[in-house]
C-alpha cells in the first residue's frame, strides 16, 4: 500500500461486486490514452513509446482497504468475491491497454509485484495473480509489438513469469536476492534488462 493512502476505494466485500466498467472516453482513463496519443503523434514512429500498467493484481490490491497486510489470507477466505473483483479489474486493464495500443502505443512497461515471496507464495501467485496477467496480456499480444514485463521486488519468482506473452524481462538485478542477469540469460533468450541499485 502508499504511505499516504487516505481512502481506500474498494472498503467492503460488497465494493467488489460493484467494481464500475471504466470509460476509456473520459476521466483518468481518457486523459492517459490522450498522453500516449499526443507522444505517438509527435515521434511519428520513429521510437516505441511504451505505457506504463499495473497487472490487475496490483490495481485491486492498491484500491482495497481488505487487501492491505496480508492479502494472499485474506483471498483465501474470499476466494468467489475475489475471482468476481478481478474479472472486474481485469477487465478494465484490457479496455486502458487496448486504448494505448490504439492511440499509438508499441507497447507496455508491464509492471506487478506479485511474483514475489514477499508478496504471495509461488501457489498463491499461481493462483491469484498469473492467471489475470495473462488474460490481459493475452487479450492484446497481436496488437502489440514490444512489452516488457517488470517484476517488481525482492525474491522474485522469475522462472514463474518467462512464459508470458512478451518481449523483455526487467527485474531488479542488483539485489543480491533475486537472480542475476547472467543466471536468468542461461532460462531464456528474450531481452533482459536491468538498473541501477536504486539503494545505493
């Protein structure tokens, strides 16, 4: 969660079954689409430009109240209103994803925290997190020509997401916790990518 959360959207299980079908012809959904678009239009394709979005895991846990501290238990006890939250909030990824690609987009900065110990179990990021990031994923890979999938945190699960439908990997390699950019090379063939130690 963010230090500086006053509200949460999503307060009850009842908020989950009421999750809006978001337009992407006006509010925050409108306003990104048209950044992307304008960008787009002004380097006339002579670079990518890559949109940042969140896996729907990511976006249901920052809206949920019930979701802070110990999600993965809390989904467990809640398993039928959480598969209703996140067919909503997927859903809604897939509409934000579609307007990117087609205001001009090549792409995405895919990011989620999910495939972390940190976060969930390998069972439990199989179970409540993969799932939805390859339906959204999955909904526009022909539409896209360069994502790359940016899994956050430490001790990370990266043989969990190199099956994903897209072109690069980014992770933060610096932390002695997860693996090197030398080890994962020797898993996959797709672009690697790393940064700086963002501690140090």
């Amino acid at each position: 969660s963010y230090k500086n959360t006053v509200q949460y959207a999503l307060k009850t299980l009842e908020d989950w079954k009421r999750v809006p079908r978001l337009d992407t012809k006006k509010g925050a959904y409108a306003r990104e689409i048209e950044a992307v678009r304008r960008i787009a239009d002004h380097f006339k394709g002579t670079v990518p430009v890559v949109a940042t979005v969140f896996g729907p895991a990511n976006t249901a846990i920052n809206l949920s109240a019930m979701l802070q501290g110990n999600s993965a238990r809390f989904i467990a006890d809640h398993e039928k209103e959480y598969e209703q939250l996140m067919q909503a909030v997927t859903e809604n990824n897939i509409r934000l994803m579609e307007g990117y690609l087609d205001a001009g987009a090549a792409g995405f900065f895919y990011a989620q925290w999910g495939a972390n110990l940190n976060r969930f179990t390998p069972d439990e990021y199989e179970r409540y997190v993969k799932p939805y990031d390859l339906k959204a994923l999955n909904a526009v890979k022909h539409k896209m020509w360069f994502t790359m999938l940016h899994v956050c945190g430490e001790r990370i699960y990266i043989d969990k997401v190199l099956d994903y439908p897209v072109q690069a990997f980014n992770w933060e390699d610096s932390s002695p916790l997860n693996p090197s950019l030398k080890q994962v090379r020797q898993m996959t063939d797709k672009v690697l990518m790393g940064g700086l130690d963002r501690n140090r």
